[in-house]
C-alpha cells in the first residue's frame, strides 16, 4: 500500500471544509440499508473463489439479489471464496474482501457495488492528524483501514474451501503476493486437510514437492526439505520445539488454518534453521462473526476423533473475540501393540482497541499417551520379508507419554498507512517420556540377529529416555513502504532473540543384548517380565554421564528490501548477523551436568538475494542466491565442539497464475549445498556423540501447483527430481546418495465440486495418487527402500439444516492396500537399519460434521 504525492492531494494538516461538509451531507442522507439488512435469512452458500463478476453474479442467485455495477469496477478483479452460513451482508462483505470496493443497499434488494469511498470514520480521523494524507478529490489509491495480519486468512470464522492462497507470510514477513516474491513457497490450505482428512502435519506436507517425512520412534516430527532433514518445526514464524534435544510432540491439525513451506535457506528472516527450508504452521484465529463446527470421525483400526472449533465476538463493538477449538483421538495401529490416546486444546483471544492496533493470546495443549514403535528392520539389502504389522516391542511395555504446552502472543500496531510494528512472542514447554523395548547395539552398526539361530533371533533390550525442553523466543518487526525516486519500497527491519534449556536423561543398557528378550522374527513369543522394565529403570546409563543438560542462546538482527519498478520488476535484498551460543554438559545429575555446560560462541551473516520479473499479469520468473547460518550443538567423541553448518543456494523459476489467477504453479531449479553436516560419530563407544561428515549437495527441479482448474475442479499436485549427494566425506561415503530422497516423486490430488445439477448439490469427490521412486535407507547406502503408488479416495455430501450444514464424508488412504515404507530413522533414536517405518494399508474413515 502506497501514499503518492499529486497536486490535487493536500498533505499533513487538515482537509477542507467544503470536502467535509460533502461527505457528512452524504452520510447522513445515504439511507442505513445496510443496517436494515442485516436481519435478512441467513442461507448457506458454496461459492468457489473465481472472477469477481461471476461470483456475484451467483450470490445474486441464490441470495435473491438485484446487484448494480458498471462492469469496469470489478474487470480483473478475484473473488474469495465463500463456504458456509451467511447473511447477505457477511456474504458481499467476503466475497468483496480485498477488492477495492464497496457496497451499499438502495432498497431491501438492490445493491450498488462501487469503488472504496472513505467513511465519515476516515474524514474524522483525517481531520485530526497530522500524519495522514487524503486524496481531495475523493479517488485515487486505496485508503487505510488498520492493520491486516496475512495469518487471519478465514472469513468470519469460516474454514476456507479453495484450494488457491495467493500470498504467504513465510517468504518475506510482508503481505507480498506470491507471484510477487523471488522465492519457492508453498501452501496446503486448510480446505485440502479437511478434504484429505489429516490429523497431523506429516500428512498435510505430502502436498508440497521436496518434502518427505523421516519419523523417529514412530512419531512423525521430522521432514526431509530439498533432500536434507530438519526436526524444527515452526509456529506463526517462531520455534515451536526446543532445539538442542532434537525432540517434538505430535503437531496435531485441529488448530491449523494452513502450512507454509519455504524452500531453501530461511536463516535471513529465521535464523538457525536447516537449508533445506522451514515448515510454519499457521494457526487459526478469533473471528468477529458467530461460527461452531462439531465433527466426529470414525475408521479403521478403532479410530475415533472428536474435533470442534467455536468462535464470535464477545463484546457489542467485535473488539474483543474469542476461538476454541481443539480435537481428541483415540486408535490402535496396524502395528502390533501401537496406539495413540491424544487430546489437544487451543483457547485464544483477541482484542482490536482501535482499529489500528491488535494483541491476541493463544494457548495450544497437547498430551498423548501411545507407545513407542520401533519400526523394523533390513536384511541383506531390503527391509525384512516379514508382515509389516508385526512389531518387536511387546505388549507389557509401559505407556509412553508425549505433551507440550505453547503460550503465544501476538501485537500488531500501524501507525499510520505505511507503517506497522509487529512483535511475536512464543513460550514452548515440550517433554517425552519413553521406555521401550529396542534391537541390542542399537547406536553401533554391529548386526542385531544372533548368527548362532540362522539370523532367527532378534536381540533386544531395554532403554529409556526422559527429555524436556524450554523455549522462549520472541521478535520485533518493523515494516513500511517508501517511495523513493520513483521506486517503490516494501522495507522491513527485525530483532529476535531465543533461549532454549533441556535435559536428557537415558537408563538402561542401551548397546548390549539382554539374556533373555531374544525373540524369533519368524514365530515371535511375546510376553517380558515386568522385572526387565524394573532392572532397566535402576540401571544408569552411560554410568556417571548419563544425565545431560543443553543450553541454546541466540540473538539476531535483519533487513529486507523489496523494491519495485514500473510494476514488474521486483528486486528482494536482505540480510541477518547471528549470535549463538551452545553448550551440552554431562553428569551423573543435571546439577552436575549443567556445571559441567561447556559453552561454544559463534557468529555469522547470512544474506540473501533475489529478483523476479513479471511481464505479464499472470506470470513471472525468478531467481534468488541465499544462504544460512547453523550453530551445531553436538561434540566428537574426543569432546570438542564443531564449526557451524553453512549452507549455499542459486535457484531460479518461474511463476504463473492461469484460470482467472486460480491456479498458482510454481517451477523452480536449485543447487544446494551444507558444509559441517553433523552426524553420529560411528567410531565412538559414546552414542551421543558427533562428527561432521564435510559437505552434501541437492539440486533438482521442482512442480507445485494449487488451485481451482473450474467452478467445480480442484488441485494440488506436486511432482520433484532430487539429486542428493555426498561430496564431501573423511568416512568413505563420499558420492553416496543421501537417506530417504526419492530421486523421484510427487502427488496429484483432485476434487470435483457438483454446484450446477440441482439433484446433486452438494456432492463432492475426489481421488489422490501418491509416489516416490526407491530410496537409500541409510547414508552408507547399504539397503534401499523400494518406490511405491498410495492411491487416495474420498466423497462427501453437505446437506442444508435450516441455518446449520451438515457433512457426510468417506476416505479410503491406500485404496489398493498397496505395501511400501515411508522412511527410516535418522539415527536419532536408532541406526536406519533397525528403524524402517512402514506406509499403513488400506484404511478407511467416516466423519459426520455439523456446522452452525
């Protein structure tokens, strides 16, 4: 948004009385339609985000309204979408939303839609301040209406039901458009999720080329970006889990308005973060507007989950709203002996002062009761020929338990139209508690089947592990647009700064097998004796190390520019200096171990830069050279510290927006590369310790696109080549592919919408294919996993209540009931080898939801 400077525009002081005067006589003789309106029925609509006129022209339909426009004031203009309860009112208000133009009702039934005029609010507000500039002759550019957070993307409550996002706050902390901003970035809005019916992020992000999940202890907290793994999740652009343990809860999707991938280096706006790219997720807010949903979820393997969501305004003048919602799930597995007991709350308020300035607080809690899976294992160069069901935990291991606790808050302030001020707070409280059963030799590459049973008998043990972790982490951001000699300037300037602590302690002889929890892979007996569990609980381990104490601390400071010319030409430059400081301490307590904290400093800068040329509306081509800053909080076996991890990347792309800017598709190139990689030093008795295998390289090209084809056709699909090497290696791994990157793979997920037959309003279906050619499932490329095609499905039914909807919806994940496997652990809790996580078969879920 811009303030130009024209003759006819009188600056800093006060506007005339003539103009005043004509704008009170207006607002006092325009009739209050718009009030008397407001009691109209409210009906439901479902009208997809489309050109303005045509979406319109359908509420004018079904609404029963006379809409009045020249056709000029809505030419290339874009709807948003429309899905649920509405007033008539609400309903143009939505579908008008960043357009530029106003409404207003002449008669019970007719309405005028026309360019913004500034309110008798505006005039006022104009009159008594200095720092506001007015157009006397009443047009010209769009005027200031307050803050406008790019994360609010619902309407009135309302979950959004297109599939296209045209901006994302990830790329640059601004409002840019995507087709705008010289970076890949990718959204899964909250209307596939709903579509697909996922329950955590892992299933959200197998939308996005690039990203892949690599689970540990079955939970799915870590990703592979652009071929390198990343266990950082973000929340509303700040650190959602601790750092130095490397640990995360479940993130569950009942709280999410849509993820964000940026793909790359992301340390110029972030900080440490892999260069692979960052994952934010994006929550949802408190809306002005009454809205409450109910679902309730029903499938395979005793599935059942309960998901609500309640929001409106709590006081007369909508300054203050409010929004609970939050999900419980229960189920078993395919997996012997697995299950999950889950329940997440997510109370949040916010209050608008004025209508320049917001503060919101959210509280998310989440607690899971599951149990620990340990995946299985490789023979020879294939994971094993045996059932994927089966499991070598047992069914007297004790409950596991998994809960964080995220205290947010949030403050936006514009000063005036080109200035706002925006600072995020963000408190994590995140804590695991395990005791497993676990293949013996488990943090070594010694062979875990017995040699002297035929390679029958698989060795186990016992080991169990208590983390926590405290994160505060907050910024403070500054944002304006300038216009400087004929250039415009979208300017941003930030400070950050987080501390994260942690403990981990670790009991059990997690290295040697135990006599007596052998068990045979092809006819396993299960049943251990509960004094196994005991026995491992009272055995400390390492002895006298085996309580360990982090500490991460850093500060950072950052600028961006984006600069525009004649319209098309977009130049993004910026840059961070980061200050970090890590440490782990070792001990036979934490008291000790934090005495015994050593403390490594380093710092660096990190700059970025990208341009983007847009010769068309519709499309646009980038490229952008970017790189980022790590602080490794890990020691070798010899206990000293390692250097940092760099990363460098040079990508190029191109952009369009097709079907009446419907449809976004990204195409993009990369080559990138991480030095100091850090990973389990193989050679040292100590598991936890670390060596740098020296430097790895990805590049590939990349597909992604989003969107609506039609009125009733939607998209999203993704197709990506990676080259993911070794290049660097002391180790002999030198020109080995990296673990879990698919040379190829993709997905294709499409919905059709019935709006134009009567009979069969309100049916929608949809089909998904899912694939990713073979993968190496460790970085010694000793076994692969072998490529596989999952086949989804889905149907459902919106049947109008009076002024509630209801849905009926079917999902079938795996309709083929095809086997394959998702990933292998990155050696965090286990070797790849003994840590293959499996793709679940044929699974079907119902849900019945309510909304009102």
């Amino acid at each position: 948004m811009h303030s130009k400077t024209s003759n006819s525009r009188l600056q800093y002081r006060h506007v005339t009385a003539g103009l005043l005067s004509v704008a009170i006589s207006t607002v006092v003789n325009q009739p209050l339609y718009a009030e008397q309106q407001s009691n109209l029925t409210t009906r439901y609509y479902n009208i997809p985000s489309q050109s303005l006129d045509g979406a319109l022209t359908e509420l004018a339909d079904q609404a029963g309204l006379k809409l009045l426009y020249p056709a000029e004031v809505v030419s290339n203009k874009q709807s948003q979408p429309l899905s649920g309860n509405y007033s008539p009112k609400t309903a143009l208000e939505t579908l008008l939303r960043d357009s530029s133009l106003d409404y207003r009702f002449t008669d019970d039934q007719s309405v005028t839609v026309q360019k913004h005029q500034k309110s008798m609010d505006d005039l006022l507000k104009i009159a008594a301040s200095d720092e506001y500039r007015v157009d006397a002759t009443g047009g010209g550019e769009e005027d200031y209406t307050g803050p406008v957070e790019q994360e609010d993307l619902t309407v009135s409550g309302r979950e959004l039901s297109g599939y296209n996002v045209i901006n994302a706050n990830s790329a640059t902390k601004t409002d840019t458009p995507i087709l705008e901003t010289p970076v890949s970035i990718q959204v899964v809005p909250r209307a596939v999720m709903n579509d697909q019916k996922t329950t955590t992020i892992k299933g959200a992000l197998e939308n996005v080329s690039s990203v892949r999940p690599q689970s540990s202890l079955g939970l799915g907290n870590g990703f592979i970006i652009r071929g390198f793994h990343s266990d950082r999740v973000y929340r509303n652009g700040l650190v959602a889990n601790g750092l130095s343990t490397g640990r995360a809860a479940q993130f569950d999707s009942a709280n999410l308005e849509r993820v964000e991938v940026l793909k790359g280096p992301a340390a110029v706006l972030f900080g440490r973060i892999e260069p692979g790219g960052l994952i934010n997720l994006v929550t949802k807010k408190p809306q002005d507007e009454s809205y409450y949903s109910l679902e309730q979820r029903f499938g395979s393997y005793d599935f059942y989950r309960t998901e609500w969501d309640a929001t409106g305004a709590i006081t007369d003048d909508n300054s203050l709203s409010y929004r609970f919602n939050g999900s419980y799930q229960n189920n078993k597995s395919f997996r012997d002996f697995n299950f999950n007991d889950r329940v997440q709350v997510n109370p949040s308020v916010t209050w608008r002062p004025s209508d320049a300035t917001e503060m919101s607080l959210d509280v998310e809690v989440l607690h899971e009761n599951y149990q620990v899976d340990r995946g299985l294992f490789a023979i020879g160069d294939r994971p094993a020929p045996i059932p994927i069901t089966r499991s070598f935990i047992d069914p007297n291991d004790p409950v596991d338990t998994n809960s964080k606790v995220y205290l947010g808050f949030n403050f936006t302030h514009a000063f005036n139209a080109d200035w706002t001020i925006r600072n995020r707070f963000l408190a994590s409280f995140v804590d695991s508690n395990d005791i497993s059963v676990k293949p013996a030799n488990a943090f070594t590459v010694a062979e875990f089947l017995d040699p002297s049973s035929g390679n029958r008998t698989y060795l186990r043990n016992i080991f169990s592990q208590i983390v926590t972790s405290q994160t505060y982490t907050t910024n403070l951001d500054l944002t304006g647009n300038l216009e400087l000699w004929g250039t415009n300037h979208q300017t941003l300037i930030g400070i950050d700064y987080l501390r994260s602590t942690g403990t981990y302690l670790t009991r059990g002889n997690f290295r040697e097998p135990v006599p007596g929890l052998g068990i045979d892979i092809y006819n396993p007996v299960y049943g251990i004796d509960p004094s196994f569990y005991a026995n491992a609980l009272a055995t400390p381990f390492p002895p006298g190390s085996n309580h360990s104490y982090f500490r991460d601390e850093w500060y950072g400071v950052y600028f961006q520019d984006h600069i525009t010319l004649w319209d098309k030409l977009h130049i993004l430059g910026g840059g961070r200096y980061d200050w970090a400081t890590t440490g782990r301490g070792k001990g036979d307590s934490f008291s000790a171990a934090e005495a015994d904290l050593p403390s490594r400093k380093d710092e660096g800068f990190s700059p970025r830069v990208g341009i983007l040329y847009q010769p068309w509306a519709w499309a646009s081509v980038y490229g952008n050279w970017t790189t980022s800053f790590g602080a490794n909080n890990g020691i070798t076996a010899t206990g000293a510290t390692i250097n940092p991890e760099v990363g460098e990347q040079f990508e190029v792309g191109l952009k369009t927006e097709l079907f009446d800017q419907r449809l976004t598709t990204t195409l993009a190139y990369y080559h990138l590369t991480k030095e100091n990689i850090m990973t389990s030093d193989f050679n040292s008795p100590d598991p936890l310790a670390k060596a740098a295998i020296g430097e790895a390289r990805s590049q590939g090209i990349e597909l992604d696109m989003s969107g609506q084809i039609t009125d009733e056709l939607s998209v999203i699909g993704n197709y990506a080549y990676t080259d993911a090497r070794i290049t660097k290696d002391f180790s002999g791994l030198q020109g080995n592919r990296l673990s879990n990157v698919p040379e190829h793979s993709g997905s294709l997920w499409l919905k059709y919408d019935i709006h134009h037959y009567e009979p069969l309003n309100g049916l929608s279906f949809g089909m998904g294919v899912f694939a990713a050619s073979q993968r190496e499932g460790d970085d010694a490329n000793t076994f692969v996993l072998p490529g596989y095609v999952r086949l989804d499905a889905f149907a459902s039914y919106a049947y109008q209540l009076g002024d509630s909807r209801l849905i009926a919806q079917f999902n079938i994940r795996n309709l083929l009931d095809k086997t394959y496997y998702e990933s292998t652990d990155p050696f965090q809790n286990a070797p790849p080898r003994v840590g293959i996580y499996p793709g679940a078969p044929l699974t079907a879920i119902g849900s019945i939801r309510l909304e009102y």
